[in-house]
C-alpha cells in the first residue's frame, strides 16, 4: 500500500485512518513524497503528472522488492465542497487508475483540518484547552473555507495553539477513541476516502494479499 502526497503530516494523518478503516493494510503502508498539484491539471498535463507519481510508485516497488496492491494520493482541494469537488476528484482519479491500475484520490475540502474538526473529543483529548465552538459542531465541515484557522483561533482559545505537526495525533486519538467512523458533523471527502478505504480492502488489498 502507498500513500502518496506532498505533506509529511497529512500522509501520516492519511495511514492512521486508513489502517483503522482496513486493518489488513496495517504495517503495509508505505509513503511517497510527491509535490502531487494535481487538481488543477487537466488533459495531458495531468496525464504527465499522474504517470510520473506512477513512476515513482513502480521504482519504489522495485527498491523495496515487493508490489504495490493500491495507491492512495492525498491533496487538498484549497477551496470548500461545491460543484466542482465531484467533478475534480472523478477527473483525476480516472487518470491516476490510468497511470496505476488502482488508485483512490483523497481530495480534501478545502483542506485535512476541515476533517479534524469533525473529531471534538478527540481534539480536546489531545490538549486540554482545546474545544470545538457550539456552531463548528454537527456541520459540514467541508464548507468552511480555512478549517486550519478554526482550529488556531476558534479552538485552541488562550491555551496551547494548534499546529499542523498536531494533526496526526489528533487522528491517532480519533481512532483510539473509536471516534474515526462516527464523526461529529459530515464531510463529503472524508465520507468519500471511508468508501474508498472499504472498497479498497475488499477489492485490491485482500485479493492480492493471497
Ligand atoms: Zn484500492
């Protein structure tokens, strides 16, 4: 399994909710660097770029000696949920299952955070000042447009400030609390990468771990 994106901490954040959605990828998943800017290309470019991440995976493959059974890609989309999401996320993950076989696109809107704030315990376990405000909470994250904001100014109050080095761990805590497939609130791209993360257990990670 490879998780592949540009950020260090969003590709860690990306492994913790996929290892607890399908436990058989656990100790499996491997991470790629890779600068992605993929939403906003189209046609040939984008073909391009797909095939070099592809690329990257395959020589991967080749230095660990073993097979890649699925890719996850993570971005974020840096605009909230709208008409577009849809229309983004199917165009690039046809060409990235072009370019690799299989392949899921976690497209984030607008960004990861917007899903850290559909776990308030979870965050409020991690650092005891932090709290999610009464009017973050049981929305749709994916319409705030700068959810990293929310969690610097809204939630962290007067104590400690969130930074983006906190995001795993607020997943891990997400998870260890049981929290992770009953989120507070919705979000289309995190419900996206939870059937993507079923999907992909049933069809490409068990058949080809036999
Ligand atoms: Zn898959």
């Amino acid at each position: 399994m490879v998780v592949a994106g540009e950020d260090r901490n969003d590709r860690i954040s990306l492994r913790i909710l996929l290892e607890d959605f399908c436990p058989e990828m656990r100790g499996r998943v491997v991470e790629i660097s890779d600068p992605v800017r993929l939403h906003q290309a189209t046609g040939a470019n984008l073909a391009a770029r797909a095939e070099t991440l592809a690329r990257k995976v395959r020589a991967r493959a080749v230095r660990d000696d073993t097979t890649v059974a699925c890719v996850f890609v993570h971005e974020d989309l840096d605009a909230v949920d709208g008409d577009q999401y849809p229309v983004i996320r199917l165009r690039v993950e046809k060409a990235l299952e072009t370019a690799l076989g299989t392949a899921h696109y976690a497209l984030a809107v607008a960004e990861i955070e917007s899903w850290l704030l559909l776990f308030p315990d979870a965050l409020t376990a991690v650092c005891g000042s932090w709290s999610v405000p009464a009017r973050h909470r049981g929305r749709d994250t994916g319409r705030l447009a700068d959810p990293k904001q929310v969690l610097m100014r809204e939630v962290s109050g007067s104590g400690r400030r969130y930074r983006e080095a906190d995001a795993p761990e607020v997943f891990g805590q997400a998870v260890a609390m049981g929290l992770a497939e009953s989120p507070t609130g919705r979000n289309r791209s995190y419900e996206q990468l939870r059937e993507d993360a079923a999907r992909c257990c049933t069809d490409h990670v068990w058949p080809k771990s036999r």
